[in-house]
C-alpha cells in the first residue's frame, strides 16, 4: 500500500528566522525580515502545489465481511486460490493438505475431496481451480503434472497429463481457466514458461502459446490466470510484474500494470479476476489490491468506506461472486479467505 502523501514546509518558519534575526537586531529590520520569510515560504508552498503528482483515481469501496480459515479444528495452510460455481457455492484450494474445501455462499462448510496421491481424486500439492458455468470444476494438479475435472460435487471425472514434447522441464501447471463458449481450457505450465491449450470437446491440446522472455506473447514464470466471456485470456507473470491480455485467436493485445509501487504498478502480482469490464489484481508482496480495465488502465484500488487502502498478507488467488458482486481474495500466509462486498 502506497503511504499517502501530505504537505510540508520544510522547515521555514522556525530554524531560517532564528539565523535571520541574532539578538540585538531592530524591530523594524525584525518585521522587514519576518515578510520576506513569509513571502519566501508562501512561494514556496505555491510552487509545491503545483508540483504535486495528480490524484488517483476513486477507490473501488468494500466491506470486509467474513474471513474464511477452514474447518474447524483442521485449518486452512497456505491455501493458494479459490473459484465460485453458478449456484455461489466457494471452492477453496488449500494444496499443503493436497485438497479442496467446499462452502455455500454462506460461507457454511459442505464437504471436502482430494487426498495426498496419484490416483484420480488425489493431489500432490495442486496450486490453481477453476469452475465453469456448466458447474464442473479443474483443478491445477502441479506435483502431478497434470489437471484434474471433478463435478460440482468432487466426484472424480478426468485426470489430464500435461504434453512433454519438446519440453526440457517436467509440465508444472500452476492454474488453469475455462472457456466453454470455445471449448477451451488454458493451462498455465509456469517452468515452461507457456500456455497449453486443451480443447474440451475432441480431448486434446491444441497448440502451446509462448516462451520464455519480456516481448508480447512471452512470459516468465506464468502463475494465475482467467478468463472472460469474449475470449479474452489474463495472465498474471509475478517476475515480469505485469497482467498479459491474449484474446482467443492467441494474438497479443496488451499490458495491464508495470513495475513500481505507485497506484497503477505492480511489485509482485499473483492473481487476477475479471468481472465485466474491471480486472482484479492481487500484489503479494505490496497486499492490495488494484483494478483496471482491459486496456490497462488504472481504475483504482480497493479502500475501505474512508478510502483507505484494504491491506492484505500475502494476496494471491482471487476469484468473484458476479451475481452477488462479492470479491473472495486467498491471503496464503495468513491461512484464510478473505471475502469482500463490493460496494
């Protein structure tokens, strides 16, 4: 969180008077002193005014309504993101306990699948989970190389390995996002520095997109991804520090943010979520969370009703409630969910 800024006068009253007026001076030379300093400072402050950087764009305003920390008694570690289905329920994947929590949209706990392993239903610290209006959910199985499909219930439907071909690295899919209005499902393959591409309908990956670099339509270390109902792909690149938008013919479109700290930058970006027009940003290292259009700009950052930022540890997975136009965020140290109404 970017510290607000205020005004200063540098000093110019006290200590500048004192070395103007020794003992002994005159009154009269006194008061010719003390309106020149006067005037000196008023330029001063005139001058730094004009200085000043432009405002930033409104907060985006929540409230903090619940915290989400796992079953009683068996808590959430480090969980890394979450995906809501179409009837509201949360799906939170907590990967250190290789499993995903389920919730109701009112937060009330339903039921828990996944186990350690290799079989199908089984995780071996997954990082990424998505849902599809269809209701079915894909889970980013890492240690295994692979993505899984469950219904909306956890029951087991597919387990998909990742292609090697060409690689020099074993496939390490960190997320993924569905899009059924192409058939598609996008898999971030983060030591790969690429995307696959699955098609949902013949079962088999279509093309990769990317490669390690800076350009457009390279990445490095792709972490988080989503999706919106135009085809549009976000990738979230936490070493490059910026948002990468790809529409559905795999052509470049452009940046969202770029490295620094000042509203609008991004230090160590790790999730997003798009929900029309806006785009959600989570930065880790800064724990805020800003917005954006798809053009890549800044729109603003999400405050408290005072419009002070909303500081949160470590934000990394996020995921939105349209419908309700709740905003979970996945605070991986704090081991907790973080839901938000927006306003």
């Amino acid at each position: 969180m970017t510290p607000r800024e205020c005004g200063s006068t540098n000093g110019i009253g006290g200590p500048l008077l004192g070395v103007l007026m020794p003992h002994g001076i005159g009154s009269s030379l006194c008061k010719v002193a003390l309106s020149i300093i006067l005037g000196l400072a008023t330029i001063a402050l005139s001058a730094q005014k004009e200085t000043q950087p432009k405002s930033s764009p409104p907060a985006v305003r929540v409230r903090t309504t619940a915290e989400i920390v796992g079953p009683e008694g068996d808590p959430f570690s480090m969980p890394s993101d979450a995906a809501v289905g179409p009837d509201g329920s949360l799906y939170v994947l907590d990967g250190v306990h290789h499993r995903v929590v389920v919730y109701d949209a009112n937060e009330t706990l339903r039921f828990i699948f996944g186990s350690q392993g290799s079989e199908p239903g089984q995780f071996l610290f997954p990082l990424g989970i998505a849902t599809d209006p269809a209701g079915k959910v894909y889970v980013a199985d890492s240690g295994n190389h692979r993505f899984q499909v469950f219904a909306a219930d956890g029951k087991p439907l597919e387990t998909i390995p990742l292609p090697t071909a060409g690689m020099s690295r074993p496939p390490d899919p960190t997320d993924v996002a569905a899009d059924l209005t192409r058939a598609r499902l996008y898999i971030a393959d983060n030591d790969n520095h690429r995307l696959c591409v699955y098609n949902l309908a013949s079962r088999r990956f279509e093309s990769d997109w990317g490669g390690p670099g800076l350009g457009r339509l390279q990445f490095r270390f792709p972490f988080l991804i989503d999706v919106n109902a135009d085809g549009y792909l976000l990738v979230v690149e936490p070493i490059n520090t910026r948002v990468q938008v790809i529409n559905a013919a795999g052509k470049f479109v452009g940046f969202i943010g770029d490295w620094g700290v000042k509203p609008g930058q991004l230090f160590r970006p790790k999730g997003v979520t798009i929900c029309q027009d806006q785009v959600f940003v989570t930065d880790s290292y800064l724990g805020r969370v800003q917005v954006f259009d798809l053009k890549g700009n800044f729109l603003g950052a999400l405050a408290d009703y005072e419009g002070i930022p909303v500081k949160l540890t470590t934000p990394t997975g996020i995921t939105m409630d349209a419908k309700r136009r709740r905003l979970y965020v996945v605070e991986l140290k704090a081991d907790r969910v973080c839901r938000m109404d927006l306003e």
